[in-house]
C-alpha cells in the first residue's frame, strides 16, 4: 500500500472531534426547524388561518409526494455524480439551504389575495419541498462521509439527534407560544401549563393571526440559514467515491440497491412506519388541542416534555446499547413508546382532559421510545451505505439517502393527508370558531386511533 493510499485509509478512520460533531448537527437543526414546523403546524394553519379545504391540503401533500418519487433519485444521482473543490456532499448544504428558508418562509406569507388560493399554498409547499430534497439528501449522505470510525459514527447520530431535538424545542414549545402571544384576537392572560407561568396568549388559528405566522418563522429562517452555514464551515468530507466510481453512477443504481441491499430495505420499511405514525401524531395533535380538550396554550408545554428525552438522554445511548445490544436496545425503546401511546389514550378520554400531568407522563414516554428508537435507525444508515458499497463496489451515499428519503416522505405524507381527508369526511369547518358535534367526534377517532 503506497503512503499516499494509507494516509487516505487513516483519515477515513478519523476521530471526529466535538466541534465537528455540533457542526454536522447543526444541518439537522436547520432541517428540523423547517420540516418541523411542516410536519407539527403547517396542516393547522393551511385549514384555518389560510382557510384551505382540509380535502384540497390533503391533496396538496399527496400529490407533492408523488412527484418526489420522481425527483428524489434524480437528485441523489445527480449528487453522487458531481463533486467540486469544497467537497461532493457541503456545497449543497449553503446552495440550497437558503433558497429553502425562503420557500419555507413564503407558505407563511400574509401577502394580499393569497388566503385561501389554493395555486399559491401548492406551489409554495411544491418548491419548498423540492428544494428541501437537494439540501436533506446530500446532508444525509455527508453523515457517511465524515469517518468510517464505528465510535465516531455513534457519537455523531448522539449529537445530531440532540441538535435535532434542540430544533424540536424551538418547534413544538416555543413556536406555537411565540405565535399565540404575537396574536390579536381574543389575546389575554392564560395558564401555559408551564410551572404556573401565565402569558397572553390570543388564537392563532384565526385569519388575523396570519402577520403572527410569518413573523416568528421569519426569525426561525434566519437561524435555519445561520445553522446550515455552520454545518458547511465546520465539517469535512474524508470518505467519498473515486472519481471512476462517480462517473458509474447512474439512476439505475437505486433499483439495484433496492434489490440487491437488504438492510436497506428493513431500515426503510421501518422509517416508513415510524414517521408515518410520528407525523400522523403531529398533524392530529393540533386540532385535538384547539378544538377538544381546548387547550391549546398546553401546546408549548407538552412540546416542551416531548423535547426533553431528545435532548438529554442520548448522550447515554451508546452506554445503553453496550448493555442491552443493539436489538435491546431497540426493543426496550420501542416498549416505552407503546406504553406512552396507552397513556395518551387515556387522556384523550372525556374526562381527563384537564389531566396536564398525564398529558406530560404520556409525552415523556412516547418521545423518549421514539426519539430513542428512530436515533438508533439513524445511525445505521452509514452501515447501509458501507454494506452497498462493499456488494456493489459503489458508494452511492446520496442514492441510499434518496432512497430513506422516499420511505420518509411517504410516511409524512400518509401521516399528513390521511387525517385531512378524514377531518372531511367528518365535516371539519376550516372557518369556523367551533366544530360541529360530528367533527369533534371525528378529531377523537383520529387522535384515539393514533394513541393506540
């Protein structure tokens, strides 16, 4: 082996240091700030601030997806093939990261003649998302690119999921209170469920909270972009693809691995399922707080509990899957997550829905299983990307992401438009104060339906 092969071979081992690790979080901050906020409020603000059908937003995400079906290898081919002097994967990072901002920022945008226009709420949510595939798919494959060192690899996930989780404070905590403090309408002091803090706090689901929407995310952007600057600063690309290997990539490469990479499968089968269930939660979870247990000032505070797992206990991660192996590990967490679901059956009964404290032991759970669980899938992705290289002999890092990213959205999107359609169905008026008997009843089967 020549020097200069054994200096490529000892830097792909490297040992990844803190301030690296926080840098490559920092692109899962940003990214979470974004999807987020889509994924927890965009559902609830397209039907009542911007007062779109619940049907047509259902569909607006279902046909998004489709075409993601299409666009999303194109861009991990696209990806792999190309390559520059600041790195393969990076450059995409700052490219697209601002550009998505921007998009992000304009689905909110309190713009004259654009309530309820049903052209611009899908053109807006179609560019955004676009966008967001030619930033999260290269950041994905960036993670396979850092180190092949196993320890480091479990580090950087340790570290990703708490930025991640950071991310998620600022989206379920403190958005929707930011949001119902900077609204008009019938703002007064109320209890936030937060150790007895009272603020005042108005309805942010009415039209003329729309102003309330774009201000705060317009604050989040400008983080969202600081963060992916971070990200693009602050780590290094040590194991990439020859340029011979790159130039043999082709969009052909995703089927081969679909039917040549078994792991691959599993691990996306089960993001499937994951985030199905996750943003199906996410996409109720609103409703069910402003218009049945009628509580939506507990929104901060139950995201608050939600944040708390993601934030302080993966630093034990790799302690815990020591002791309990990898299976346990996932098993035990997986155990924890269905517990939490019960309980959050439970308050979603008529008569507990003053119960805070089940609202925040459900929580708990829920999330410290889940966030636990689907961090763990995380950091066997790279090992995915390892197994396809070593049986195909290409490293199609940004195909395989394009691929978990395909598995993602499809679980975003039946989480997201399934209950739309069913909120039809059950007559859910997107303009009115108060739902119809029949609508309530519908909001509890889906909030039942997804606590178990």
């Amino acid at each position: 082996m020549s020097e200069h092969n054994l200096n490529i071979h000892n830097d792909e081992y490297h040992k990844i240091g803190l301030l690296e690790r926080i840098g490559y979080g920092m692109g899962d901050f940003a990214n979470n700030l974004t999807f987020g906020t889509v994924g927890g409020f965009l559902a609830l603000y397209m039907t009542t601030v911007n007062a779109i059908g619940t049907a047509t937003a259902g569909f607006i995400f279902l046909f998004v997806r489709i075409i993601n079906v299409v666009w999303d290898p194109i861009v991990g081919t696209f990806v792999d093939r190309s390559s520059s002097k600041s790195g393969k994967y990076r450059p995409w990072i700052l490219r697209a990261g601002i550009p998505l901002m921007i998009f992000a920022l304009l689905m909110f945008a309190p713009l004259p003649g654009v309530r309820g226009n049903v052209p611009f709420a899908f053109i807006t949510y179609f560019l955004m998302d676009l966008v967001y595939s030619v930033v999260n798919i290269p950041y994905g494959s960036l993670n396979a690119s850092l180190t092949r060192d196993p320890e480091s690899v479990d580090k950087i996930t340790t570290t990703r999921m708490m930025l991640a989780n950071v991310a998620n404070l600022m989206v379920y905590t403190l958005f929707p209170m930011f949001v119902q403090m900077a609204s008009p309408k019938d703002n007064h002091l109320q209890d936030t469920g937060i150790f007895g803090l009272k603020l005042n706090m108005g309805n942010y689901t009415d039209p003329s909270a729309q102003h309330a929407w774009f201000s705060v995310y317009l604050i989040y952007a400008i983080i969202g972009a600081i963060a992916f600057f971070i990200c693009y600063k602050f780590t290094k690309e040590r194991v990439v693809a020859s340029a011979e290997q790159s130039s043999k990539v082709s969009t052909l490469d995703l089927f081969k691995e679909l039917k040549n990479n078994q792991p691959l499968i599993i691990l996306g089968i089960f993001f499937m399922l994951a985030f199905t269930f996750m943003f199906f939660m996410n996409t109720v979870n609103g409703f069910f707080n402003q218009f049945v247990v009628q509580h939506s000032p507990w929104m901060g505070a139950i995201g608050l509990v939600s944040s708390i797992p993601g934030i302080v206990f993966p630093i034990f991660w790799p302690k815990l899957k020591k002791i309990f192996g990898k299976k346990g590990f996932f098993h035990v967490f997986l155990l924890m997550f269905i517990v939490g679901e019960l309980l959050t059956w439970v308050w979603s009964m008529n008569g507990m829905h003053d119960a805070l404290w089940l609202a925040y032991l459900s929580t708990f759970l829920k999330q410290w299983g889940l966030s636990s669980a689907t961090g763990f899938m995380w950091a066997l992705v790279p090992e995915v990307v390892s197994y396809g290289e070593l049986h195909s002999g290409k490293r199609n890092a940004a195909i395989i992401n394009a691929i978990m990213g395909l598995f993602f959205k499809i679980g975003f999107t039946i989480g997201g438009a399934v209950p739309l359609w069913f909120l039809a169905a059950y007559g859910f008026n997107e303009t009115a104060t108060t739902q119809t008997s029949n609508a309530i009843s519908g909001i509890n089967r889906l909030y039942n339906f997804c606590s178990g």
